[in-house]
C-alpha cells in the first residue's frame, strides 16, 4: 500500500486528539503540535494518542501535506500563514462568539473563506467542524455499515478536496462534497448539519437547498 499523506494537527484540546486518533487507525502518519512546547504534551500524547508525535508547530506543519487546523478561531492570528504556505489545510474550526469573543472579520458570511483568504498560499478546505468530538469517534463506521454517517467537505481546489474526502473517508464517515469553499457555510453553527450526525442521503436532503444556492 502506498503510503498516506502526513498529517499535522495543530490543537491538542477536545477535537484535535480526537481528530488524530482516528487518522493514526487508518493509517496516516501524525503530528500533534501546541503553540508550545511538546515536551508539555508528550506523557499525554503517549497515553491518549498512541502513535501520534508530538512535535514543535513549525516542524509538525513543515513535514506534513495535510494540516488540520484544531485551535479556537481567536487564536487563528497567531498562526503565520507562510507557515502554512503550499499545505492543504483543513479548516475544523468554528466561530463561537461566545468563546472566541466578537472577531469582526468572522462576523458575516463563511468563516472559512475568512481562514483562506489570510492562508492565500494553502488550499484550505472545510470539514470535520460539524460533529461533536466526543461523537467523531463513536459515530466512524467502516465504508458499507449501513448507519455509516455523512461528513461534509467544501473547498476551491478540487486535488485538495479529493485528499480530504480520502481522509473523512478513511476515518470512518461518507464524505459529502459540497462544492466551492463558501458552500461549507452549510457546516458552520447554525447551518443544517452542524451538531447533528446524519447517514450520506439524510445529509444530502439536509443540505441541499443551501448548498444550491451558494455552490
Ligand atoms: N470541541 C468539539 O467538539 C469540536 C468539534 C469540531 C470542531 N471544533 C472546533 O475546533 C476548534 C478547537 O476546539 P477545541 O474544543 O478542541 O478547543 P480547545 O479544547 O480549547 O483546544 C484548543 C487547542 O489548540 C491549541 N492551540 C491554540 N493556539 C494554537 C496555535 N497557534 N498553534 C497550535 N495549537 C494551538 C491549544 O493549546 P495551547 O493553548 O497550549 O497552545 C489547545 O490544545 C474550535 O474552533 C472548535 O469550534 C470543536
């Protein structure tokens, strides 16, 4: 078997473990990055993300081809986008007010067309934002289980599109592609799918009139 693209996942609080749990059981090689120092994380990685390095952000993101960004949006400015430069990114971050305080520039529209348009060297790509992390591991199915669930992915480049769904895929849910970046307002909280685990038809039917109108 070929080898899977590396991963780094940047965030090691709720989702981010999580998130590189599942990756490492289908396969991919993981990094799991901090804004510190991973020396902080390394007896914690050890014992709930076997096989996941910790690593410095910078080297974790450098040896990587995806990147899942897992980090609260009021710390996405600190993040350097030259760092993240030539990297698919997936976008799994949500605006929440009332966490992230008022960020004027996450206030109206897509939040991830907000992400790409900072990260204009990245193909960023929305998905796994809209399931709980303490349901993304209990819901993964292997493809075919007929309660398989649906995970929605939008994004602009259609060969970084294609890897993420490879990803959700991988992990255990029916990727769902929703066309370019600003049809994933459809993931965001508040939109259709956002906290609820739906099978690949109900999240179509879910999705689909929002979807048409911003596709
Ligand atoms: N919780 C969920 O169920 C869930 C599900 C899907 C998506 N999301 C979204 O995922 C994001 C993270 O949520 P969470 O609940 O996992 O947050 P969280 O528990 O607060 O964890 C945030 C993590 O990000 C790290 N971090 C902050 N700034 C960083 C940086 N610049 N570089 C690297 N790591 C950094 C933090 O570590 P340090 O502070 O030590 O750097 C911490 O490990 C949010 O936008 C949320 O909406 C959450």
């Amino acid at each position: 078997m070929n080898q899977l693209p590396g991963l780094a996942v940047l965030g090691a609080g709720h989702v981010g473990p999580v998130i590189a749990r599942l990756a490492i059981k289908a396969g991919y090689p993981v990094a799991i990055a901090t804004s510190g120092d991973p020396e902080d994380i390394a007896l914690i990685t050890e014992l709930v993300i076997p096989g996941a390095q910790p690593r410095w952000a910078s080297d974790a993101v450098a040896d990587a081809d995806l990147v899942v960004l897992a980090i609260p949006l009021h710390r996405f400015g600190d993040l350097d986008p030259n760092l993240l430069s030539g990297k698919v990114v997936v976008d799994a971050m949500n605006y929440w007010p009332a966490s992230d305080g008022v960020l004027t520039a996450f206030e109206d529209g897509g939040s991830s067309q907000t992400v790409a348009r900072r990260l204009s060297g990245s193909a960023v790509v929305k998905a796994l934002n809209h399931i709980g992390y303490h349901e993304l591991e209990g819901q993964a199915r292997p493809v075919g289980a007929p309660d398989r669930r649906a995970a929605g992915v939008a994004g602009d480049d259609p060969a970084a599109v294609a890897a993420i769904a490879d990803l959700v895929d991988r992990i255990g849910y029916d990727p769902v592609r929703l066309g370019r970046l600003r049809a994933g307002r459809v993931l965001q909280p508040g939109g259709p799918v956002f906290g609820v685990t739906l099978t690949r038809p109900e999240f179509e039917r879910a999705v689909a009139e929002d979807a048409r109108s911003l596709a």
